[in-house]
C-alpha cells in the first residue's frame, strides 16, 4: 500500500508585512524562516504553488486552517476565527483552479473547522475540539472522509490539536511530556481504532513535526535541543530541520505552514 504521507504538491503564502500585528514577530526573520521552509519542502520533491501575502490577511501564512485534503478530496474549511474566511476563498481558488481537486463544502451553517485542529493517521481522523472547531466541524471531516473513522478529541488549552500531537512517522504520534500532551495522547489511545507507536520529546513546541516523502522535518535543535537529543537516539529515518522560532509563536509550527497534497499528474505552478 503506497504510503499516506507522500506527496506531489503543497500550498504556502508568503509573510504580510500586518504578520506583526499579531504578537512580537521578528518579520525579516519570520520571511527568511518561510523561505527556508518552502526551499526544503522543494529539495523533498514538491511542487510548492505559493500564495502571495495579503496585508488584509494577517495569519494568510497558516494556510494549514483553510482546507483538509484526503485521498485527492479538499474539505473546504471553516475556520473558527470569522476574519479568516478570506483565506479560504484564496485556498479554495488554488485547489479548484490549479490543482483541479474536488471540493468538499461544509454544509452546516454552525460548522467550525480549522485544518490545525485535524489529525490524518494514515488510517483514520482525529479532530481537535478547541476554541476554533467545534462537533459539526468534525463531523464534516468524517462525512467528507467516510472511508475513515473519524473521532472528535477535546482540546482544552488555547491551542489547535497538531500543537500537542503530530505525525512521525507512519504509525507513530509525536508529543511532548506536556501535562497537555499526554492528556491529549491517552485520550486519543482510548478511543483510537488503531495501535500507535509513540515518540515523546521535551520540549512542548518540538511535538509539532512535519513527514514528508520518508523525511522527519522538525525544528532547530538550538530551538529545541533537548528533543533534538531524542530524536538523534530514537530515528533511523532521514531528518531535516528548519527553523520556526518565529513563525511558531503565532500558530502550531510546522505543520501550519503548508497544505499537503498528492496529484496522480503534474500540474503547473503559479
């Protein structure tokens, strides 16, 4: 079976100069920290299609929140914060436009859904209850991805849920010793269909990683040296690191940055 986290193509939109608006941002090295970002994700094999910022659009960056694609499906989402509906329709053009993917629509009205509360095992969904996604927004994933159990876990710190828990691997969930963490991590252990191994770091932050073509992307280890520790002793798998010091204070991390997608044909850039 060909592997859940391989893909052809991603999504990102550059850095607004209005980023800064949202907390004390370095900009030029959040722009620097993007480009590294994008650069890496290219060296991995991708067709990266990057948005161009929108000043209107403070958090365009975290594209992530916008829409859930799934065996060649794009749910459109509906992110909790209402300021952010515009960077959807950008999200949604790319998608429909120059990657000719099928949407999904979220058909009820009180639906709330951000991309960074929702988790793909490669087997099935976990969809973080938060400030931002509530039930009907989980159930649109599982009415969108019926080929996939699909369970709701709750989140109760002011974060998404791929904050707390991410892919690894396949078949491994990455947390951190957090007291979040691992109340988020035996939560979903109770209810999950599947069995997991488990890679636990030190550093709250450094549990949001990105597996991509068979590389473990994770942040710098000055960043999070005692995890990047861990992650030299425990993996055999090739590992590439970035730096997030300043992208992350504003959203998940890694994972925020890109919408992952895997094309059976090449499609053009923008």
């Amino acid at each position: 079976m060909a592997s859940p986290f391989r893909y052809t193509h991603a999504i990102t939109c550059r850095i607004p100069l209005s980023l800064r608006t949202r907390g004390e941002i370095d900009l030029e090295e959040a722009k620097l920290q993007h480009e590294a970002y994008v650069r890496l994700l290219r060296d991995l094999g991708l067709d990266v299609l990057e948005l161009p910022p929108d000043e209107n659009l403070p958090e365009c960056p975290y594209v992530e929140d916008c829409a859930v694609v799934c065996n060649g499906i794009a749910l459109i989402c509906r992110p909790g914060d209402a300021n952010r509906l515009k960077e959807v329709e950008a999200v949604r053009a790319v998608l429909r436009k120059e990657l000719d993917l099928p949407l999904a629509e979220i058909a009820d009205q009180n639906a709330r859904l951000d991309g960074g509360d929702v988790l793909f095992t490669g087997r099935e969904f976990f969809v973080g209850l938060s400030k931002w996604t509530n039930e009907a927004g989980a159930r649109a994933v599982a009415s969108a991805f019926p080929e996939y159990p699909c369970v709701p876990i709750k989140v109760t710190e002011h974060r998404h849920l791929k904050y707390y828990i991410s892919m690894a691997g396949t078949d491994v969930l990455c947390v951190s010793k957090s007291k979040e963490s691992q109340e988020i991590l035996k939560r979903i252990e109770r209810e999950a269909t599947y069995t997991y191994s488990t890679l636990t770091l030190a550093e709250e932050q450094a549990a949001n990683v990105l597996y991509v073509n068979g590389t473990l992307i994770h942040r710098l280890g000055e960043e999070i040296p005692q995890s990047a520790s861990i992650l030299s002793q425990k993996l055999d798998i090739p590992r590439q690191t970035v730096p997030m010091s300043e992208l992350g204070k504003f959203s998940n991390g890694l994972t925020a940055c890109c919408i992952l997608i895997k094309r059976s044909r090449h499609i053009k850039s923008l």
